[in-house]
C-alpha cells in the first residue's frame, strides 16, 4: 500500500502569505479539507534506492522444461513500474538457471513495492505470470541499496531440506477479557502454507496456560518464498474467531521462508495486549447522496454497520441504524460492548440492506478501524465512547451529484486548432465533435464520424445546440443531464470524432456548478484543462474595511476561518456553503482561512 504522500497546505495570515512547513496527510476527497489559494508546503524527498532481484528458474528449465533459456526471456513487473514490460534479468555466471537484475526505484523509506516474476519463452504462448492465485511478493525500501532473497519462480521447487516454521501466541488478553477459555477453546494459525483451511493445532504451556506454541513442517517451500497466516481460536460450539489485523499489509501476518528452522517470536492475539473495558461506538451515517441518486429508498432499505465484532453477516448479526428524526437523512445506533481489549482493532463497514429481496450493498474500499485506548470519555453508565460520523456511505456527498436535471451547454474554440501532432483544422469540409462520460452510455469508439449518433456532433451555425454567433469558431454541443449524475464531467473534442486532440488518455474534466440550465467555460482545443473540484482561494487587498475571500464554489464546501493554528481552533461559516465569494472585516491582521468539504 506504500506510505501516504503529503498534501500541500495553503494559509493566509495578516492577508499576507505567510508558509507554513507543514504537510497533512492524504485523505479520500469525501473528507479532505482541502486548504487552497497559494499552493506551498514541504515534501519528504524521495530518493532512488538500488534493488537487486533474483529469480530460480531451475524447476520450469530442468523440472517441467517450460521455460527454454535459449529463447525465452524473465523480466520482473510490480508496482515500481506499473506492472508493465519489466525489466529484464539476466543469468548468473556462476548459476545460469538463477536470473538476476538490479534496477533504481524511487520511494521514501517504508514504502511497500509489490511484484511479480514473469517469463517469455517469445513464441505464440505470451508472458506466463507467477501464479494467479499466489499472493505479490512484496518488500519494504529502505535509505541503503538492496538485495532481495533469492525466490523461486511461481514458488515451487526440487530438491532441499525440510524446514520448521515454529509460532507463539500469548492468549492473556483474550483469556482476561472473556473472549477466550483455554479449557473448551482450540488455537490453530492458518494460512497459505496449509490452504487457509482447519490449520495447524497450537497447543499450551502448563507453566503458563496463556502462551501456545506449534510448529509446521514443509519440505516443498522454497527458500525466499512469502508466506501468509493468520491466528484463529475455536470455540466450544465450532465457531471459528479469526483475529484482525487492518495495520498488517494485506491485513496477515507473514515471513520469508528461510534456508534453516525458523522461530517466530511471540506476538498477541490481533495484536492486543490491553486491559478489557465498557466500550461504546456511536455510528452515525449520512445516507442523502444515496437518496439523491436513488440507491438508497428508506421505506424498504436499512443501513447496517458490520464487523468483526458486530459480525459480517446478515441481520440479526450487525447493527442497524436508525434515523434520527432531529437530522433528516442521518441515522445513528450505539453499539454496546461489555469487554473489549484497548488496542484492539473493531474493524467494520457500512451496508445497505434491502429488505425486499434480501441484496446487500457494501461500501467500497477496505475495512474500516478503530481501537480504544482506554482514555475516551465516559458516558452516564461508565462506557468509553468513540462517535464515528456524520459520514457519507461509500465516502460519496451530496455535491457529488445533481439534484436536479440540468441542460448542460459545452463549447470549444476552434481557431487555429491542430490535431495532436498533425494537420490544422479545416472548417468548410471538417466538423467537430464530442466524446466523453457525459455522453448516454459513456464514452463512444473513436474514428466513425459517418455513423456516429448525430448528438454528438457540435455547432457553429449561431443557433442550434446553443451555440450562439455563426461562423466564430467556436463550437456549441448541448445535452440534458439528469438528476442523480455525477457533476464531474470528463470528456475530449476531436477532429472528425478522431481521438486527435491530445495523446491519449488526456482529458478535459469540468464540473456543473449549477441547475436548470449551466454554461461551460469555453475550452480551446488541445488544452486539456482539468479544473479542480474546488479551492482556488484568493484574498483579496483591504477595500473601505473589507476583505473579499473568493474561491470556487460548490455545493457542499464552505469556508473556515482561524485566529491562530495552534490546536484546532477552526471555526466553521456554513452560510458560505455553496457560495464562491465573501466578505470579512479587516481589522483582525492573524486571520487564516481554509474551505472544507466535510
């Protein structure tokens, strides 16, 4: 998943630019406070770190014979490269059936590349990946050059020695909070080496009943191969508790299979090893965008939280939320929990359950976290309570969307247009038109401007698909958005409906800021302008003792002002919600500004 890169941060101060070293982490545009005008900040620097990669082909050369050397060709693909061509390796002098290659990737420290081994033998078969059903190998960079184990092509091998994967697990915390009773319970650790299925038996000290031990044995896992696994206790009734990981990559535990026994150290059940206490989530969930584009109907559909602790399946297991009848559109429930582990990971998501046919729909992305610690507030009857919310299912906000239909006109100046590294524009034989996400079905085939639905052709006749003065260049195309659509628009103009106004790929992207009717600004083919969803915050100089703020406006953002940026002394002006522009005294000389889309 890689480290987060930081965001730029923009604040005014006395109405003077004033930087601020500071970055803030990345968040889903849903809840960004995106601080805009003067774009500053600092970055980690990002550095080129030597690799070195190495890949045993001696099973597919000398096993299977379906790699052939004289011909074929091993090349590694991952993330570093966007899983493209690769880069090649090359054999060892002093093994030839061991494939090598060293290669600069870009990254600060900590961040987790993920890969793959692929070969060619150059004939009509294509490049043969590792293992679909394998998981990537993967690895962390570090500040110093690297060189990875050697792995073994689609992890599998011939010949070596047995090898002994050894684990331990401290079960005191799942034992004092109730979770867990060593007399009726089993242990196992499951994971890719034994299918993920009934795993292998730990079993206990009885000097010290909490700690469980066992070992696996395999003798057909290649040294550098990842392996995966998790920890799961069985109840006395046969239900199996798989412990939660959300900040483990791929949320598993893992290793590399060494060329000697391997001893895990010991580690805790989800990894917590906190004290139980009365715990409280209060959930809240914004359900108006879903409304607005007609995915949500309250009469026959509920929204449910599910979860690990909740439980992932259908009713009764979750919570269901209930509207609050004080906030239209919000619906809250507090989930009660008698005995939970500080530090323990509740991982959840929000679904729609339809009533009437039983579908459930989840929000997309991974799990949700969180974890008490043990300091939160307490309410009346002795619970720590975290609030989680107002959120917007799925992270999608009512701005989002179109709330009502709207006749949408484009237009595009044609004067002295070029296609993309080609010929000019030719008006009296050539037309223009439109292609794009905005269009009834999404984006057309390129290239058939004789068969082409005639809507997408634009106008320069001063009077059809509101194209306004004949003759000017400037073409006019209009189509009726309706409610619930997504008010970003992405699209392209081409000559002749040729993808030839820029490489491909390079888009023009607007919103409609507006309903009813709503006038685009005019683009100029072969700039691919891309406005941004909004910011773009000015202040003004002082003017008979006012300060205009001016940014662009949207629905649902709205601007905040601070005398100082010490704690989180934010103060929110939702009568500025949709509005591009405002006034402030000018008086206060420590005044920062910032818009937020909650």
């Amino acid at each position: 998943m890689g480290c987060s890169a930081p965001t730029f941060a923009a604040v005014y101060r006395g109405f003077e630019k004033e930087q601020v070293n500071k970055t803030m982490p990345v968040m889903k545009t849903k809840t960004l406070a995106l601080w805009t005008g003067l774009v500053f900040g600092s970055m980690h620097s990002a550095s080129s770190v030597p690799v070195t990669f190495q890949v045993n082909m001696d099973y597919q050369i000398n096993a299977t014979a379906t790699f052939v050397p004289a011909t074929g060709t091993v090349t590694c693909r991952g993330s570093f490269n966007n899983w493209g061509t690769g880069f090649v390796l090359t054999n060892s002098l002093g093994n030839t059936n061991l494939y090598q290659g060293t290669i600069d990737i870009a990254g600060t420290a900590g961040t987790v590349i993920e890969y793959k081994f692929v070969y060619d033998n150059n004939d009509t078969q294509g490049a043969h990946w590792e293992t679909v059903g394998t998981p990537n190998r993967y690895f962390k960079l570090g500040d110093a050059p690297l060189v990875l184990p050697i792995a073994y092509y689609g992890d599998v091998w011939w010949g070596g020695t047995t090898v002994d994967i050894s684990f331990k697990l401290d079960m005191s915390a799942q034992i004092g909070a109730g979770n867990f009773n060593p007399a009726t319970d089993l242990v196992e650790v499951r994971g890719s080496f034994n299918g993920w299925a009934s795993g292998t038996t730990m079993t206990n000290d009885p000097a010290q009943p909490h700690l469980y031990s066992g070992t696996y044995t395999e003798a057909e896992m290649p040294p550098g191969a990842i392996r995966e696994y998790k920890f799961v206790y069985v109840d006395i009734g046969y239900q199996a508790h798989w412990e939660s990981l959300p900040s483990h990559f791929r949320e598993n535990r893992s290793f590399i299979v060494p060329t000697a026994n391997l001893e895990l150290p010991v580690v805790y059940f989800s990894d917590a090893s906190g004290f139980p206490i009365k715990a409280a989530v209060y959930f809240q969930l914004d359900m108006s965008a879903q409304a607005v584009i007609g995915s949500f109907d309250p009469a026959t559909d509920q929204p449910w939280v599910r979860g690990n602790t909740l439980g992932w399946g259908n009713p009764p297991e979750g919570l269901q939320l209930v509207e609050d009848t004080s906030r239209p559109g919000i619906y809250t429930n507090l989930y009660l929990m008698n005995s939970q582990l500080t530090g323990a990971p509740i991982e959840y998501k929000q679904v729609i359950y339809r009533t009437d046919t039983s579908e459930v729909v989840w929000e997309g992305g991974g799990n949700k976290s969180l974890s008490f610690k043990g300091d939160e507030p307490t309410n009346s009857t002795g619970y720590h309570v975290i609030t989680v919310g107002p959120v917007y299912f799925d992270g999608v906000s009512p701005s989002e969307f179109l709330p009502a239909d709207t006749l949408v006109t484009f237009r595009v100046d044609m004067n002295n247009a070029r296609r993309y590294g080609g010929a000019a524009f030719n008006p009296p034989t050539e037309s223009v038109w439109i292609n794009g996400d905005v269009l009834p079905g999404g984006w057309n085939a390129y290239g058939f401007w004789d068969t082409k639905p005639a809507e997408t052709l634009m106008y320069d006749d001063g009077a059809t698909a509101g194209d306004t003065m004949a003759g000017d260049r400037i073409y006019s195309w209009q189509i009726q958005i309706n409610k619930g659509a997504r008010v970003r628009v992405q699209y392209k103009y081409g000559i002749e409906s040729g993808d030839n106004e820029a490489p491909s790929g390079q888009d023009h992207v607007r919103y409609v800021r507006g309903t009813g009717t709503w006038i685009m600004p005019i683009d100029t083919f072969g700039t691919q302008y891309q406005e941004p969803s909004f910011g773009d915050l000015t202040i003004a100089p002082p003017v008979a003792g006012k300060v205009q703020v001016s940014w662009l406006g949207r629905p649902g953002v709205h601007l905040q002002t601070a005398t100082d940026l010490t704690g989180d002394n934010w103060v929110n002006h939702p009568a500025t919600d949709g509005l591009s522009s405002t006034n402030f005294p000018a008086g206060d000389s420590a005044t920062f500004f910032r818009l937020i889309n909650p």
